[in-house]
C-alpha cells in the first residue's frame, strides 16, 4: 500500500483531524500540568484552573454559565446522560419521552434501553427532507412527558431542525428540551438560550478537537441524575478524573472554530454546492438528501440509483478518496439507513446513498477530482448491474 499519497479526506462528519494549535495547547497538560484537578497541591492546582478556565471559556462561546457545563468522554456519554439522567431524576413526575426516528444512536439505544426499564417513547417522523414538524412535537406531549430530545443537525443527510420553535412549545408545558449538537456546534450557531434548550451535547473531535472528550450543558436548575458515581468531580453530576488535554484541547477547538465560522461556512458550502451541482450534471438518476437549504455547510449526502454504496466507497477509496456510506458508527450493518428510511427512501435507492462531508481544509482541486472520478466508478459498476440494464433496455 501507498501510504505517501495524499488522501481526499471527505468524511469530516465522522471525525476531523485535531488542528494544529490545539495539539499544540494540549502538549504541556500530558506531563508538565500532570496533576489531579481535585488534588490540593500545586499541581493539581495548576490542572484545576486550566479545566475552570476552558469550563469558562466553552460556556462563554455556547451562553451559557459555566457551572451549567460537564465535561464528558464525548457525544455518545453526552446523550446517554441526557436521556438517562433526566429520566431517572424525573420519573416520579412522568414516564414519557418523545423523541425522533432519525437521531443517532447515542440517543435511539438509550431510548430503547428506557422502554425495558419502564418508560415510554414516542418517535416522531420527518419530512422527505428530513425535519420534524414542530406541530407533531405538540401532538405527542402527554401530561406524563419529561423530555423531548430532537438532534440540531443530522450527522447522515445534515438538516438542521427548527429547535427554537420546538422549545416554544415544550418548555412552557415545564417539560425539557434536549438537542445532541454533537454536528453543529462549531460549525453553525448554537447558542444555548436563543434555542431555548435546558440540555445540550456535543463531542470536540467533530470541530478539530480531540476524540474521547465532550459536554453536556444543563441548564441551571434542571434535574438531572448523575449515573457515574465515584468521586465529587463536576459537582458530583459526573464522577471520574477529569481528561485535562482533552478539555484543554477542547475549549481551544471551539475558540478556534467559532472565530473562524463564518468565513469557513461560506468557503465550505460553496465547494458543497459545486460538489452537488457536478454530481448532478454528470450522473444519471441521482437524489440529493436531506434539506436543500437548512443543512450543514459541509454535507453532501446522495443516493444514486442502480449501485451499491459499499461498492461506490471502496472503489473511491482506492482512487485515494475516503467518504462514507451513512454514519460511520453503523457502517457495518447491511441495514438500510434508518434516516433515509424515515424520510420515505426505498431501500434499493438508500443502499446507493453517499455521504461526502467537507472540511476547513478541502480544496477545490479535491472537489474537481471526485468529479472527475466518480462519473466513470458509477458507469463501471451500472454496467455489471442487471437493474440497470434492463431499465436501459425498456427506454
Ligand atoms: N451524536 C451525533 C449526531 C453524532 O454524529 C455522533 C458521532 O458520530 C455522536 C452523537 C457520538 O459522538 P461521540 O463519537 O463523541 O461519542
């Protein structure tokens, strides 16, 4: 294998290399501030304020108040949290959850993890184009519901939901709003109040930080059970030494990211939109998924008609460049999406689905070399099909 080759690296919705000035922040907190942040001595001392200073620093840059935010081993603990933390501080007040058919699995297993031990969920649809109808939110609220946990943006298709409108129904009914922001934070707004969220997740390897570290904001005053027991750290909401580089490595990632947001939003969405129109032009049959326009900058999510995507992705991967199929935490499965699924997809035309997902450093020379090699993938392998042929045949 050629390991010189430069990769087309196209899957930043799974995760994003760790940005230069962030693992230069990180270093010192791996041996020079080594300490124990709940250790009284010195160093632990110093450790202690680099995890109060970026605790600051991310609470500042989401709106919130520091002491509303714990940090966590990343998205998936984040909305475990979430769900099961609220669900076990409330369950004398209600048993129900309304969620939505299309979040990721950090949040649908431990809603069905909820359903063994007593509770009940309600799983909302989506359009066509992937968003939830704030009205169904509405209809689905019972006099036992205790949280309703909507995603901000889809990690597969890349809509974003209209969550501000969804609190404006939940919140007053004194039930709590949960959003995984795990796709959006650092990439587009998020601001915690002016979405009117009491729980929020996000993960800092999807936004240039490292991997094994994320937040949970909850608002002040919320209950919420704590289900990591051992020592007092994050004000005994989540036992276990705090990852001193990770937060360190985090904070610095968001800085970064939402300096720079504005600017990288409108480069990356305009190499999206020639990705999306040169796919278009040059292939037969194809759908784009998810919203056309309230979607993440960097998403291209496509599904093309008479291929297997396993098929697309490895034959791409072996001209050097690396996208994915759907969510890189379910890739093994032969199972069709279950977010094209919701949104009405057939199953054959979800099996052609490709997600390609942009970053701040693509080029629009990669954009032009996928174009230039995808057509002839796709044709090699519409040849070998029999679906294909016979619909050729028939016109
Ligand atoms: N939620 C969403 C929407 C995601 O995309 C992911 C990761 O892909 C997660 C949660 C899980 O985050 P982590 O990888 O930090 O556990």
């Amino acid at each position: 294998m050629d390991n010189t080759r430069k990769i087309v690296y196209l899957d930043h919705a799974a995760t994003t290399p760790v940005d230069p000035v962030v693992k230069e922040t990180m270093l010192p907190y791996f041996d020079e501030v080594f300490g124990n942040p709940s250790s009284l001595n010195g160093p632990g001392q110093r450790a202690r304020e680099a995890v109060e200073s970026a605790r600051e620093e991310v609470a500042s840059l989401i709106g919130a108040r520091p002491e509303e935010i714990i940090f966590t081993s990343g998205g998936t603990e984040s909305d475990n949290a979430a769900l099961k933390g609220v669900a076990l501080a409330r369950h004398r007040e209600g048993n129900h959850i309304v969620t939505t058919a299309v979040e990721h699995h950090a949040v649908l297993e431990s809603c069905r993890f909820l359903e063994k031990n007593g509770f009940s969920v309600t799983y909302l649809p989506v359009d066509a184009d992937g968003i939830v109808d704030p009205d169904d939110v509405k209809k689905a609220l019972t006099d036992k519901t205790i949280i309703v946990s909507v995603m901000h943006a889809n990690n597969e298709v890349g809509t974003i939901q209209p969550i501000d409108a969804i609190a404006k129904i939940v919140r007053p009914r004194g039930i709590y709003l949960h959003t995984d922001a795990v796709q959006s934070l650092g990439h587009i707004p998020v601001a915690v109040h002016e979405l009117g969220v009491d729980l929020l997740s996000a993960s800092g390897h999807k936004f240039y930080g490292p991997k094994g570290v994320g937040i949970i904001f909850i608002r002040k005053g919320a209950k919420f059970a704590s289900f990591l027991h051992g020592g007092d750290q994050e004000r005994r909401r989540r036992a276990s030494t705090h990852n001193v580089p990770g937060i360190v490595g985090f904070a610095k990632a968001l800085e970064i990211a939402v300096a720079g947001m504005n600017e990288e939003a409108e480069k990356i969405t305009r190499l999206r939109d020639r990705l999306i129109a040169g796919i278009r032009e040059r292939i037969s049959d194809v759908r784009l998924n998810g919203h056309p326009e309230r979607r993440l900058p960097g998403n291209v999510n496509c599904s093309i008609a008479y291929v297997e995507g396993e098929s697309l992705l490895l034959n791409l991967d072996m001209e050097g460049i690396a996208c994915s199929t759907g969510s890189a935490c379910t890739s093994s499965s032969l199972e069709p999406s279950h977010v094209l699924s919701a949104m009405g997809l057939p199953p054959e035309l979800s099996h052609g689905s490709l997600r390609f997902s942009l970053g701040r450093n693509t080029a629009a020379e990669e954009i032009d070399y996928v174009l230039a090699v995808l057509p002839s993938i796709v044709e090699k392998l519409r040849a070998i099909s029999p679906l294909y042929k016979k619909k050729v045949k028939a016109q």
